[in-house]
C-alpha cells in the first residue's frame, strides 16, 4: 500500500472545479470583479480559468495584474538580507512583486470590485498579508481621491477572495478586513483536509500526475 498522502489535482479537475465554484457562488453576477488580482506563482493559472467564467455577455475582459508574496521561509535561500529579516519579525510574508501605481501602468483601486485569487488556503498567511497590504494601498489612494475631488462621496472598494482549495484546520492569521467574510466574498471551490496538495503546474511528469489525479472526486 501507498504511504502517499497527498491529494494530486488535473488540469482539468482545476478547470471543472473553478466553473463549478463559479456558478455554484454566482461570483460574476453577485461581486461583478472588475480587477483580478493573481497571488503567484499558484494563482496565476486559476485567475486566468476564473475570467472566462466569470467574463460578462459584451464586455471587456477583467484585467488580471500578478502580485508575488512568499513566506520567509520559503526563501531563506536568498540569504539573510533585511527584506528577508522584516519578514521574518513581522507578518512572515515578503513581496517579491506588488501592483503598479505610477506610469507606464496606473492600477486604480479606488471604487473597484477586486478578486484576489490564490490556488490555496493554509494557514491564511498569505492571504491575510495581501488584503492587509491592499487595504493601506486603497487607504491612500482613496486620500488622493477626495484631494482631487473635494466634496465627492469617495466609491466604495470592495475585497473578494477566491481559492481552489480551503483546508480545514486552525488558522495563523485572520483576514484584517473583516468584511469579507460577513458579507460571503471568501469563495473557495473546495475544503480539504490538511494534507499537502499537488498541483498539475508543479508536474514533472504530467501523464503520471493525472493518472494519479483520478481518485478525487470534484465538487
Ligand atoms: P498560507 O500562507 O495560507 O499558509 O499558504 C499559502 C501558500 O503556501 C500557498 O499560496 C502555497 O504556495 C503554499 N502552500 C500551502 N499549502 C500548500 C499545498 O498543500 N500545496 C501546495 N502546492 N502549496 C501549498
């Protein structure tokens, strides 16, 4: 008997999951994302799959902009630098790329309906650093708003995450923007037990991956 204990994903077990998660959670018709916001390197390919589920009858794609985060310990490679050590003291999560505000690419925040997007939930690390880091992103922003439009209601932004897989089990960290969750934009396709999970991207041999990928049953 196999003491292999981790759950192996297709490519097309991550494509019917994210159709599925989409209709089941009407996403385009309920929170309407305007902007994609994709956590590499796992959830660049879900973001991409989640647009053409989610793409509205005539309208323009929903632009997808990547950020990187990595928990410090994932990186200890790059040695002990200060970016590293910050990391470490604080939320144990470092940007390795973030959106872009200034020119050539302008990313507006302010009044948009954001999904952020990442292929799973552990112990809610990631995700908590990156609705936090939005969250002083948009706090700005929306300064520079009521600057430039004095008397102007300022628009409302609101946070949306999705993941293909939640595991069940205790949490690091809560989400800081509590909103989220009252109001149900935390979607995740699936809740797993805590086991690691292998994902077709991360394949070396891909045949045998999806062979073993065969035994999951996808909600
Ligand atoms: P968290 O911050 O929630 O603990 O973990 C987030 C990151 O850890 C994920 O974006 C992913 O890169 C990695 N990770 C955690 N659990 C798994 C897993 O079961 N499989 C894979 N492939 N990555 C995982």
């Amino acid at each position: 008997m196999s003491n292999d204990t981790k759950i192996y994903i297709s490519y097309n077990q991550v494509h019917e999951m994210i159709k599925n998660a989409v209709a089941r959670y009407r996403i385009g018709q309920e929170f309407q994302p305007d902007l994609i916001i994709a956590i590499g390197g796992g959830g660049f390919i879900p973001s991409r799959i989640l647009r053409t589920f989610i793409k509205r009858q005539g309208n323009k794609n929903i632009l997808i902009q990547a950020i990187g985060l990595s928990l410090y310990e994932d990186i200890h490679d790059i040695s002990d630098n200060s970016a590293v050590a910050l990391a470490k003291a604080a939320n144990q999560v470092i940007k390795t790329q973030w959106l872009s505000f200034g020119p050539p690419v302008a990313t507006t925040l302010v009044g948009k309906n954001i999904l952020i997007v990442d292929e799973v939930d552990d112990t809610r690390t990631t995700l908590s650093y990156a609705v936090q880091e939005l969250r002083k992103d948009i706090a700005e922003q929306e300064k520079k708003f009521i600057k430039e439009h004095p008397g102007k209601k300022v628009p409302e932004t609101r946070l949306g995450i999705f993941v293909l897989h939640n595991k069940k089990k205790e949490k690091k960290m809560q989400l800081p923007d509590e909103s989220i969750v009252r109001a149900g934009r935390y979607w995740a396709a699936a809740e797993t037990e805590d086991r690691w999970i292998v994902y077709p991207w991360e394949a070396i041999d891909i045949e045998e991956h999806t062979q073993k990928s065969m035994a999951n049953k996808i909600v």
